[in-house]
C-alpha cells in the first residue's frame, strides 16, 4: 500500500510539472509551441498568406513574374493585402504583443488599419493557439532567432 501511494505521488508530481512548464509566449525555440502553430497556421492563414508565408503579393509575383516594382505599384492600388508572414514582410517588425493583438482582434483593431479584411480570431483560437502561431512565424525569422530561419541560413 505504501509503494502505491508513493508512485501516485510520483505521477502526479511528474504530471504537475508537464502542466506547470512555461516557455515565454510566442518562443520560436519552443518545438511544441511551434509544430502546433504550424498546423494552425496551415488551418487558418495560409489562404490569405500563402503556405510560403509570402503574402498575396509574394504568391502574385511568383505566379505572374512581376517585379518588385511591379508589386509595390499594386500594393499601393489595391491597399489592403494580406501581407507577406515571412522575414521580408512588416509582420517581422511588429513586437509579440503587437502580432497577438493582430491575430486576435484584427488588423484594423490592433493597428488602426482602416478597411482590413481580416477579422481577429478570437472567437475561433484560444490564447495559447494564437501565441502558437506567433511562435511558428517567428520560427522563421534569423532575427528572432527561429531555428527554421537558422536552418535556411546555414544552407
């Protein structure tokens, strides 16, 4: 009886501390966090950002070989376009808290971007979801210190 109470014991310390293990919010070191924010990302960004994280503008360059000039002269036409998640793109420069706030609520919450056609995704991902998805993205950022990013770079 002794030996079962101690392993019960043992089991839920181990469980404990599986539960209570923390990585900072959006860590693209963070695996876990990061093979989930790919899934999700997969789920619900790549329609609008492209599975390459290019942006409707990168997809539109690679489809119609359009220079850069080219693509700037239509990202000032066209406005609002669902930019490039990758490290050549604004998202890059927004801080974590921003790039939550952005996928939580939406650009033109977040940032003031009038006229935005993306809505938050707070009613659809819980807050540890969305951190995932920051941490994926950022996975992909030498800046950021993304081991994606590294990988790519060390090719």
């Amino acid at each position: 009886m002794g030996l079962s109470v101690v392993v019960a014991a043992g089991l839920a310390g181990a469980a404990w501390t599986l539960m209570a293990r923390e990585y900072p919010p959006g860590d693209p070191g963070d695996e876990d966090q990061v093979a989930l924010g790919a899934a999700l990302y997969a789920w619900n960004c790549t329609r609008c950002h492209g599975e390459d994280m290019s942006g409707e503008l990168g997809w539109a360059q690679k489809q119609m070989g359009l220079s850069d000039e080219d693509i700037q002269d239509v990202a000032e036409r066209v406005g609002d376009v669902a930019p490039a998640h990758d490290s050549h793109g604004n998202t890059a420069r927004l801080s974590d808290a921003q790039l939550f706030e952005v996928i939580q609520d939406g650009p033109e919450a977040a940032l003031g971007r009038e006229h935005s056609r993306m809505s938050g995704f707070k009613d659809q991902l819980a807050e540890d979801e969305i951190w995932s998805i920051v941490a994926f993205m950022k996975s992909h950022w030498p800046e950021a210190g993304g081991a994606h990013a590294q990988a790519l770079s060390n090719d």
